[in-house]
C-alpha cells in the first residue's frame, strides 16, 4: 500500500511540473559521497532556477534543497559491503606509486559500481519510464564506470547529459575529444602547464595512454555484460556500444584554463569545476561558529573524506594524528564518523560526523586543510586561498596531491608511513611559511576569473540543450564513426594499395621497356655458313 501511495505520489508531482521550468531528472547513483556532493549542487542550482528537480540516489544526500523531488533506492547490502571492502582494502596499500595506484584502485571501484545494476532493475527506477503520465525534458547521470545507466535517457526518449567529477582525459574520448598525446597528459600523469614534455615523459604518456585505452575496454567489456544482464534484448534500446551516441554533453569538475593542462576540447565538453562552490558560504552550525570565532591563532579543518571510516584507519596512526594536532595552538574541526569513539578529548579539537566543508573553509579563520586529496575537497581550499597537507589514500588522490605540491600549495605525507615528527613538521612548515599561501591564493584569484561562474556556466548549458532538443548540431561527428573510420585507416589502406599498385605498374611496364630495349639493340644474328654460298653464286 506505501508502494503504491509512494508511486501515486511521484506521478502526481509529474503532472503539475511544468509551472515552473522543465522537468529533470537526476539519476545519481553513486556510492562515493563526495561524487553526491558534486552532483547535488547542480540539482540544487536547478531548482533554485525553478526547474522541476527529480534526484534518485542510493546514498542519502548530505543536503537537499526544499525544491527537490528526492526518490532513495535502497542499496542491497552486499553491494554496499563490496564496496566498504574495497575502501578498506585500498587503505591498507602502498600508494606512493601514483601510476599504479590510480589504476588499481579505479579497477577495484569500477567493479564495485558495476554491481549497481540493482539500481536500474529497481521498480521504482523503472517506474519512471515506464507509467504513461511520467514526463521529463532531460536526464542528467552521475557517470563513474556506469554506463548502462545512460540507457534510463534512451527509455524516456529524452536528451541525455553527464556529470563527472574528473577532467576530460577520464571520458572525453565519447563525445570525440581529441586525444594529443604528444602534450596533454593521460589520466595517470602530470605536466607543468606551457611547458612541453620532454621525450621520457611523451614516451610514458603514450604507454600510459595505450594501457588507460586497454583499461577501459576491459571495464566496459564488464558494462556491457550487466547491460545485457539489466535489459537483455529490449528493442526500445541501442546496443552497448551506440549509449553514448545520446549524449548532449558532459560537465566536466575541472577548469582546464586554470588548473591545466590546456588542451583542445570539442563544444560538447563543458568544464564547470568549483560548481559545489556557493556564491555566498551559507551560515555555520552554531557550534562550529563559535569555535571557529574565537580562535585567535587561526583554525585546520581536518578531513580524510567520507568513504574513510575509522575502520579503515590504523589505530596507531589515528593516535598520532591526535598527539600531534591536540597540542597545537590553532583550533581544529576534526571530521569524525563515530562520536562515540573518538581518538581523544582536547579544548582545541571539535569532532564531528560531518562537517560543511565548502562553508568551513570559507571561513577567514581557517589557515590550513589537512586532506585527503579528493578532487572535490582540493578544489574547494583552492577557491579559498587555503595551503593544504594532503594525506592520499586511493584513487587519482595521489596523483591530485602531487599536482597541488608541485603548484606549491601545500605538502604531501603518507598515511601509512605517517610519523608524529613529520607531520608535526609539515604542520608548522605550512602554518609559518607564507610561501604556500601566498601561491593558494594567487591561483585562487585565476581560478575565479571566468566569463561566467560554473554555476552560471552549468545553467546556461542545461537549458540550451533543453531549448535545442539535444542540442545534436553540438555533437563532433567522430561520435558517429567507428575507429577505422575517425583514424582515415580506411583512407589509409586505400591510399596504400594504390600506391603499391601503381608502383607494381610501373615497375612492369619499366622491366618491360627495358626487356624490349634490350631486343631492339641485339646485332643481326650471322647466316649460316651454306646459306652464304649459295648467295655469292
């Protein structure tokens, strides 16, 4: 009967949409929290815009405007525990190997996510395309090695677009960005911006690049089995490979101009990184407020994320942490997933389960974030001018820290090899050294130097595809075309054959006029002997 009531509901709030804006649908079905955060803001600016909001997750949203339809899929727990596993697992590695890091653990999540399948299958999800009084003007999907939920747009007949919570060289590749090795660097690799690369490293960018293409064919390889498994042979449907041919295009959380690499990006690509980023902070819990003000030698805001939980976390490390941070004069918000057990009682330390992140390091008092160096998380301190002592755990969080230390942001220590001296030291080197501050905040101002803000950036683009239908005059050609065809191999072969033709032509008629040459130039052969006596008679 709640099934029912809860269906009835849902067509209802479907048929008096459209007194305000269009109709959109968010399908975010992501298990990291702080993909949600991203993806939440967008369906936050939406409605704000008064657009007719409907989000569908499997986590609960860490805030939800007023104005959202929000519809929560209950994660079947073995999914969930395949992916606690995984975090755990990962937490416990040795990631000072950027490289191998990154794809070891987007391989392990990627399967996780894969098993997300459940999500789609669910009646509620199916509900949505499925009853007749239904209706929606566009679908936006949280993307991360999932891309059989692309096909919820090709079931409701609508345009698609993507968010994703990495630059262009994650997934560019489906909407015919081109893929210059020679000078921006895979997914894997950094590069300082303006500079070119020598040979070692256009040499490792091509392996690197060579071996992200054999990833992800193995990652879709494993997509396209769960499609099949999901929808088996619906004729409503493309086939595996045509998804991506629906998409109007992909908002991408970066800022290539600022952040670099510089890169060419076809218009389908749209880059709105800081989009989580408010205009104006909104106002701190109270607590937080008041420890926050009173704090005259400045404040840290401590954060190792949302998908590391204290059990993940070595109890000689957390000790550490504690011994360290509880003796500093600065005051610190401590982001802490279990209140009941936390690493010790300090007047300096505020615990607490979670923490508004981008409204905390707005704040004029907050001097240093201690971070995991999740994108999300970086771009934030970035935006607000805050040095950042990154401690990596998985993912392209490595490769991020190493970015934001070569900038000269801040400092990068390991987590599992972390000493109280070290990072006492990086501490007090990040605090009293302006030097790491002072370069924050100089990119803090290039970084908001824009034409139009992300949030402005991010509406402008939903409803341009919504005015235009899809907006398909956006789409590169290249979509269309397989890999013979968009690499002129055909062209090529062609080309090839017909030059070795004419040059097998010419080389017989060459043998042949040198054969004939040859004939005309003999002498006379001599008349036998009984031959010439008879003609001297």
């Amino acid at each position: 009967m709640a099934g029912r009531s809860f269906f009835l509901g849902l067509q209802i709030v479907a048929l008096v949409a459209g007194a305000h804006g269009a109709n959109i649908l968010g399908l975010f079905a992501s298990l990291s929290p702080s993909h949600l955060v991203i993806q939440m803001s967008m369906a936050r600016i939406l409605a704000e815009r008064r657009h007719n909001v409907t989000v569908v997750t499997v986590l609960k949203p860490p805030f939800l405007h007023k104005d959202i339809t929000h519809i929560l899929v209950p994660l079947q727990k073995d999914d969930l525990q395949a992916f606690n596993s995984v975090v755990a697992g990962l937490s416990k590695t040795d990631n000072s190997n950027t490289v191998a890091s990154m794809f070891r653990s987007v391989r392990q999540m990627s399967e996780a996510f894969s098993k997300m399948g459940s999500v789609m299958k669910h009646p509620v999800v199916k509900n949505l395309y499925e009853h007749p009084d239904n209706r929606f003007d566009l679908v936006i999907v949280g993307y991360f090695m999932n891309s059989f939920q692309l096909a919820l747009a090709h079931k409701l007949k609508v345009p698609l677009v993507v968010a994703l919570s990495n630059p262009p060289s994650f997934l560019g590749g489906v909407l015919g960005n081109p893929n210059e090795v020679s000078y921006v660097p895979a997914m894997h690799l950094t590069a300082e911006s303006g500079t070119p690369m020598s040979f070692g490293k256009r040499l490792v960018n091509l392996l690197g690049s060579l071996a992200q293409r054999l990833f992800f064919l193995v990652i879709e390889y494993s997509n396209a089995r769960t499609y099949r498994e999901i929808y088996g042979e619906d004729p409503t449907l493309p086939s595996y490979g045509d998804l991506n041919k629906n998409i109007s295009l992909i908002f991408f959380a970066s800022h290539g101009i600022s952040e670099g690499p510089i890169r060419p990006n076809v218009p389908a690509v749209i880059e709105v990184g800081g989009i989580q980023v408010k205009d104006q902070p909104d106002t701190l819990p109270q607590n937080m407020e008041e420890f926050l003000k009173e704090a005259p030698h400045g404040a840290i805001l401590l954060s190792l994320g949302s998908n590391l939980k204290k059990e993940n976390l070595k109890p000689e490390t957390v000790q550490k942490m504690f011994n360290v941070v509880s003796k500093l004069k600065q005051k610190v918000i401590w982001k802490w997933d279990d209140l009941q057990n936390f690493p010790g009682t300090s007047k300096n330390i505020l615990y607490s389960e979670w923490v508004p992140q981008d409204d905390i390091l707005a704040h004029p008092n907050i001097t240093l974030f201690i971070t995991h160096a999740g994108k999300g998380g970086l771009t934030e301190a970035q935006y607000h001018g805050k040095p950042m002592l990154a401690l990596p755990v998985f993912g392209d969080q490595p490769s991020n820290a190493d970015v934001m230390v070569k900038q000269g942001f801040g400092l990068m220590q390991s987590l599992l090899t972390l000493e109280e001296d070290s990072f006492h030291r990086g501490i007090q080197e990040l605090l009293e050294n302006p030097k790491y501050s002072d370069a924050v905040r100089s990119f803090s101002s290039l970084y908001r130097d824009r034409p139009r803000s992300a949030r402005q950036t991010f509406v402008y683009w939903v409803e341009y595809v919504i005015r235009y239908h899809g907006a398909p005059h956006l789409q590169s050609p290249v979509v269309h075309m397989n890999y013979i065809e968009a690499n002129n191999l055909d062209i090529h072969a062609v080309l090839l054959a017909a030059i070795s033709a004419i040059f097998l032509i010419i080389k017989f008629v060459f043998r042949l006029l040198v054969k004939n040459l040859k004939g005309g130039l003999r002498k006379p052969q001599a008349l036998p002997r009984n031959k010439l006596k008879k003609k001297q008679s």
